[in-house]
C-alpha cells in the first residue's frame, strides 16, 4: 500500500515584492489628491498667512514632470514689479 503524504494548505501563494518597514509607513502616510483640490486651500492659506504653513514648509511633494516644466518657465519669465 502506497504512503500518502498530506500537506497543510496556509492560503494561495502570493509574490510579494520585498519592502522594508520604512517604505509601509511612507505608502501609509500619503493621500493621493488633485491639485484642483488642493489649490484653493493652499491659495486662501497663503492670502490669508497662516502660520501652519511653515510646519510644512519644507515637506517634499510630487509633482507631473509637466507641471514642473510649466512651473519653472513661469518662474523664469515672470518679472516682479512688471
């Protein structure tokens, strides 16, 4: 009589990508917005000077490759006082 051989099932197999602990806390402290949504709130904080901004100051943020070419034209070509 031939032995069987039982396995214990634990679930399908998923292929997990390696991740350290430090890139799970940096995807679990982002929210993906509009700058449509945000644009307004930034735009009345600044009119409006609210300290709270300089806490984020100096918070990195990301942002289209083509936002930031039309960003740096406009900064190139805008003349203060013009």
């Amino acid at each position: 009589m031939a032995m069987r051989k039982l396995r214990v099932y634990t679930g399908p197999e998923i292929d997990q990508t390696p991740r350290s602990i430090v890139q799970d806390a940096a995807a679990a402290d982002t929210v993906t917005v509009t700058l449509g949504e945000v644009l307004p709130l930034l735009a009345d904080a600044v009119a409006s000077n609210r300290t709270w901004l300089g806490d984020f100051a100096d918070d990195p943020i990301r942002i289209s490759s083509d936002l930031h070419d039309v960003l740096q034209a406009y900064r190139h070509f805008r003349r203060p006082g013009a």
